[in-house]
DNA sequence: CACCAGCACGAACATATGTGCTATAATAAA
DNA sequence: TTTATTATAGCACATATGTTCGTGCTGGTG
C-alpha cells in the first residue's frame, strides 16, 4: 500500500524530530509541525502508519513513538582499545574497558556493522605492515574477541616465533596453518599450528579519509 | 566533580532504556528501574546531572531527557546508489534519492564517519581495479558528491580516454594531473587535467567481513 | 437518491508525567 | 554537641498528552 501524502509528511516530521530533540513528538506537536488541525487526525494517521509496519507505539505512553524503518540497528558505542602492529601482541579486552563508556577513544556504529555480535572492540592500526590485507596506516578494525574461527575468515593471528601479529584469512590445512592476504594478488604464507595464536576475528575494517 | 554510584546508576538506566526503546524514560520509570523510592529523588539527581553536563532537560516536557555523552554523532541513512568499478561513470546522485528512504539500498552509520559533511552517499566497489588503493571487490566507499577537491584528497575521478573511474589522491600538478594510489608502494600515474572529471570525494571506506 | 467507506475535525475525558513543597535521615563542618 | 549541607521520602498539584466519540465532508456505488 502506497502511503498519503499526509502520512508521508508525518513520517518525516518524525524523523526530523528525532534527529533533532533525540526523543519523538507527542501528537500536538506533529499538529503543529505538520499544519493538521486536530489531533485525532495524527492518532488516525499513526495507526495507519503503524498497520504499514512503518513505526511502533506503546499505547498510553507519552511520546511512545519507535520509528522501525531506517533504523534497523541501534547506535553502538566500541571502545577503541588500543594499536596493532607488527611486532606487539593486541591489548586484551579487559572487563572494566566494557564497563565505563570512559575508554579513552570510542567508536560510534551501528549494529548492522557488527551484525548483532557481541563483544566487538576496535583497534587502530599503525604500520603498513597488514597492506597486503588491504589495511593501510591508521584504519580501525572491528574486532569481536574470539580464541577460536572457522576456516577462511580473518583473524587476528599473533606468531609467537616472529612475535608478530598479522590480520589474514586463517585456513587449518594437515599439519600447517595456511595465512591468506586479503589481497589476491599476494601469497599466503605457512606456518605451525602450535606458532599461531588468535586473538580475535575481524568483523569490519573503517578507514577514514581527508 | 564525580558521579555518586546513583547517578552513574541512573545514567546507565537511561542508556538501557533508550537503547532498547527508543525513547526517554520517565522519572517514574527512572524510579521503578533503579530501585529507587522517590521521584524527588530522581528529580534532584537529573538536577546534578544536567548541570554536570551528561544531559540535557526540556521543562515541561514528558520523556524530555537527552543524553549528552556517547552519542556525539547521529544515526544517519546515507543511500547506497550503485556500484563503482572501472570501465563505468559512477552513478550520480539524483535529488529523489535522497528524497524518499526507499532508495534499494541504505547503509546505516553514525555522523562522526562523516564528520558532519552533507551530500554523502555510498558506493560499493565492483571488481578489483582499486586495489592500489587498498580497496577491495565489495568494500563500500562513502562519498561526498563535490566537483572539486583539494589537491591530496582521495577522489572519485573519472578519465574519460580511459572510460574508467578510479578512486586515487589527487595532485593538480603545473601541467598535469597526478593520481597517487594510496599504497604507498604503486606508482602514481599522470593524465592531462582536461582529461579528468571529479566525480566526489571519498570521504571513508568500510569493509564488511565474515 | 440513499448508502457507505475513507478521511478530517473539534471537543471532552482519563491518565501519564513533570514539578513543588515539606519533612526526615545521613553526613560533614564548626 | 550544634549547625549547615546533602540526600532521600512522600505527597499533592498542574499540565502534558494519548484516547474516544460524535460529526461533517468527500467521492464512489447500487
């Protein structure tokens, strides 16, 4: 069903309401906002609206208003816990990082980046050293913290010979651990199974420009 | 000045809440939540914590709470508008696109990607024709649509001998354009500048994985 | 024409909700 | 101890706000 011009018009009042005040309008106020002359015009409209699929309301609840499209994943705050790089093991999410939102550097993203997963901790690169996964100087990686992934995702992986970490697509061949760039174009290299450590797998890499 | 642990407790009450929906709390609801006897109570906590800065208070105003801290950046719907790859102009973004939020495909991200910019909008990546630029097959890039940049940002630029877009950091040189990849390890190419057209900025680059 | 569904209006109502006031307990300062 | 200062309770009040209901206006249908 196609919706009025009314209710298109009250759905974008919402929006904007939201993205300005941070809680939704109450009934008169999208009167107002949207020039209506009664307020059982809204509530009309809104059940439609809602019908549609378009927001949710909590009967009897002042401003109880959900917008449901555009916001299929909520806002997350991802603690940035520290730097990876060649030739440093990654820090370790301790408990009291989750706790306090007061972690030095945060992240704000949404959940369809992480895809609902928990856990999730960024990391800041320093170092050309992960170029051949496609990841330059200064880019953040998601992180869920894991010990253990399937075959073929990227993983953060510490070598305890090299003492070196590496972001590669990890294989468990026979007796060897294959380490696959991101980039087509590189080799994969071998190793021991009992020299490699995972230390989380990656979910996202960000880079911001300019 | 430090939180008391009830209004930390508070605070927390409020950020529950509002993440799973959507709106403010009450102070009744604030009451119940925190196991506290009085809305007074709570009424003279806001009271510190507005004045220290963690929120914000409309008068009058049922559920009028907004949370300062942790969301410094919006929510915000940028369209993803087509793909990028070499050999086709990348799509331009018409003014129904923005329009309406049926745009086939939406990204979500928070405002400090893009840095409060306007006009941004998403592409992602087809083939593997960016690697220079440590862009990989599938990674979106976000884009600012401008006709002009600053000599070193990262750009869409479009050749037209070549009949190929590519994402490069540009360089308007005395005679000459210069696009140097962002792989510090490739060689930057040259064309004459009637024979480039900017298309947008690149403004992040995101990699979904796993 | 009568009838009906879709939509808009305005007013009245019930309650959800912020606020103010007073009293009391807990704590710090003198 | 006495005196401020801070934190908590409890309650009453004003109003902010969702809901209901009767009415009128349109256009389509039999």
């Amino acid at each position: 069903m196609i919706l009025s011009s009314k209710q298109q018009q009250i759905l974008d009042f919402i929006h904007r309401f939201l993205s300005r005040r941070h809680y939704p309008p109450t009934i008169r106020e999208i009167v107002s906002g949207c020039g209506i002359s009664s307020t059982s015009v809204v509530g009309y409209n809104l059940k439609i609206l809602e019908s549609e699929g378009y927001i949710r309301r909590r009967p009897d609840v002042s401003r109880g208003i959900e917008l449901l499209t555009s916001h299929p994943g909520h806002r997350l705050v991802v603690p940035v816990i520290g730097q990876i790089a060649a030739g440093e093991p990654i820090p370790v999410p301790t408990p009291d990082i989750w706790d306090v939102a007061a972690s030095a550097e945060t992240l704000e993203i949404t959940e369809d980046l992480t895809r609902g997963r928990g856990g999730v901790y960024a990391l800041r690169v320093k170092g050309l050293s992960m170029v051949d996964a496609l990841i330059n100087d200064g880019d953040i990686v998601l992180m869920q913290s894991v010990n253990v992934v399937e075959n073929g995702e990227m993983a953060a992986v510490w070598l305890k010979a090299e003492k070196e970490v590496t972001l590669k697509r990890f294989y468990a061949e026979d007796r060897r651990v294959r380490l696959q760039p991101a980039n087509r174009q590189m080799k994969a290299i071998y190793v021991a199974p009992e020299n490699v450590e995972i230390q989380g797998r990656v979910i996202a890499v960000i880079r911001q420009l300019g």
